[in-house]
C-alpha cells in the first residue's frame, strides 16, 4: 500500500512553493543536511501526503517541537524526498474519478481500481492525467529508503525484545522501558494494563486461529494500543504479515469476520491489509474504551455522552443522551467509527 525530480533552485521554488522553498532557504548552508532523530520519524511518515498539505502531521509537529515546513524543505533539498509519479497520483484518486476519466476519453469503466489505473496509464497521455489529476504527493528518494531502512533494522531489534516482554506478561518491564521517567503515564497505571489485557484476550477471536497464533499477532497490537507516539498501523501490519509468513499463513488466508467483509467491499477496499487496519483500528479503539470507562469509573465519575461529531463512518452529530458508564455503548461502535466519550459530569 505504502509505494533528481529537480535540477535547479528555480525549480524547487516552483514546485513547491507552497512549503515556501525559496534559493536562500534551500543553500545547504541554511538547510543543514544531518536529520535529528524526530526528523528521521517525521520522514518516514510523509510518503504518499499531499505535497501542497502545509499542515502535514501538526499534531506530531507541535508534540516534537519541530517545525513541519521547513523540515520537509529540508528533506527535500537534501534528496530525501521527491515528487510521486502521476501514476501514483491516479492511484491515490477515486474510483469514481477515474472511471469518469476514463469515460471522457472513451475508454471502458469496468475492473477494479489497479485495473482502471493501469488502463488510464497504457491510453491516455501523462500530461493529460496531469492536468486532470491535480494533486501531487511525496514520495522517498533511494537515499531515504536507505536512511529508513537502517533505523528500521535499530527498530527491530528493540521491538522485538517489547514483543517478547508483552507475551510473558511482564508487563511492569515493558511499561517501565516505553516510560523511564516514573512521573509520566500513559493514562494511569492500571489503564495500560488493561488496554493490553484486553487485546491479549479479544484480539483476532474472530478469526479462526489456534490460541497460540491468535496472542502472538494480537501481543503486535497490544504494543500498538499504548504507544501513542506512532501513528497508523502499517508497521503492526507488516510485524503480523512477516510472523504468519513465518508459520507459512498467508494474510490473504486469514478469515476474516464477516461483517468486515462486508464493510470491505463496501468501502472499495482493494488490499487484504486494509481490512486489516480496519479491524486494527476498531480493536486498539475498544481496548482503549473498555480501560477508559474503568479508569473514569475509579476516578469517581458517572456519566459519559459520546461525540461523534468527527467520525465518518457515524455522520452523527454529538449525543446528547448521558449514559452511566456500566450502560455506555462500547466504542467503536462499527468498522470504521471514530466517537469519542466525553465526560457529562463536568
């Protein structure tokens, strides 16, 4: 899923005017080319983003002190990132748009997505695809790919060891490692217990797996639910994908609840990976949930409502029924949801 563009200063400054790349700011001289740490992690989440997105991951921005913009103009100005091929715009674009593409120019609308790109790419003229479909997105150079690569082997290792942590249920080790200083929490200490506890038990129950296989692809998600510093779950995908790989199960294989299935097919989802993070998203949401209603519940509260004002999958404006917390509905409520609770007692 996760798939030199320039030859002079003046071009730069063309074509990425909306990250305010300018001859001055992109001398090496202003644009040291040594990444920090943060800006090695901010790299690697910026592949496929829009290239006109000033904003690109704020949230992560203003957690790490950095600033996006000139990060990226950093990057880029220092060859590690580049923009996509339009091929790769086409395939970001909706199947709605590229069938009514492909109908302004005679040609069939039948076939899934790779498909209708591909026949778009084999007829039609790239400058006319470009005209059409205006949006560009980054995309890493060999040079970061690299880069990526040698911290991802770091990672690893490391990973590894928490995995391995989760699955004996040392879990005070584990919390311990994520957080050395003992004033910081992520919530309090019994909600990281049972976020983990909950997946550990829940995850991937519906799937058809022996027990062993079921906890040891669900102890990826696990670390994922209390690691609030990563975002998406590609990386727990490509963990889950290499250890059923290991047992020789491949993701194409694996039964998925019917429900998903439908939501799927549904929703366009062309990759098994997809409906995976599907099911991801809504276990880590549900395991957060469930420790979030105990924890409001030790704290001395009573009621939540929930909000749905942000969640697509809802469209539901925020609810205005308080429920007690032993009568709230569980989130997610469904595939794809994003509610939140709020607290009515305050």
């Amino acid at each position: 899923m996760l798939k030199g563009f320039f030859s002079s200063i003046n071009r730069i400054t063309k074509t990425t005017h909306s990250h305010n790349v300018t001859a001055e700011s992109a001398h090496p001289s202003a644009l040291e080319s040594r990444l920090s740490e943060a800006e090695v992690t901010f790299l690697s989440m910026l592949e496929g983003r829009r290239s006109a997105d000033t904003s690109v991951m704020g949230w992560w921005c203003a957690q790490h002190n950095i600033d996006g913009s000139r990060v990226i103009n950093k990057l880029h100005t220092n060859g590690y990132l580049k923009l996509a091929d339009y091929k790769f715009n086409l395939e970001k674009a909706r199947v709605p748009a590229l069938k009514e593409f492909l109908r302004e120019h005679n040609l069939p609308t039948k076939g899934k997505k790779g498909e209708l790109v591909n026949r778009i790419v084999e007829n039609i003229d790239k400058d006319k695809c470009l005209a059409h479909f205006k949006e560009s997105y980054w995309a890493f150079t060999s040079k970061a790919t690299e880069r990526l690569q040698e911290e991802r082997a770091k990672a690893q290792a490391e990973y590894r060891a928490d995995i391995d942590l989760i699955r004996r249920g040392q879990l005070e080790t584990f919390k311990r490692k994520m957080y050395p200083n003992t004033n910081e929490h992520w919530g309090t200490e019994d909600t990281f217990y049972e976020t983990i506890q909950f997946v550990m038990l829940h995850g991937f129950e519906d799937f058809n797996l022996s027990e062993e296989v079921r906890r040891n692809i669900s102890s990826f998600v696990a670390a994922r639910a209390v690691n609030y510093n990563s975002r998406g779950h590609a990386g727990c995908i490509a963990h889950i994908t290499d250890y059923l790989e290991s047992i020789n199960l491949k993701i194409d294989r694996l039964k998925i609840p019917d429900s998903l299935a439908r939501y799927a097919i549904e929703n366009e989802l062309e990759a098994d990976s997809e409906a995976l993070e599907v099911y991801i998203n809504f276990v880590i949401g549900r395991s957060r949930a469930e420790a979030e209603l105990s924890n409001y519940k030790r704290l001395g509260f009573r009621k939540v409502k929930i909000d749905s004002a942000a969640c697509y999958a809802c469209k539901r404006s925020s609810d205005k029924v308080a429920y007690e917390l032993s009568r709230a509905p569980i989130l997610p409520r469904g595939w794809g949801c994003g509610c939140i609770y709020l607290l009515a007692d305050l």
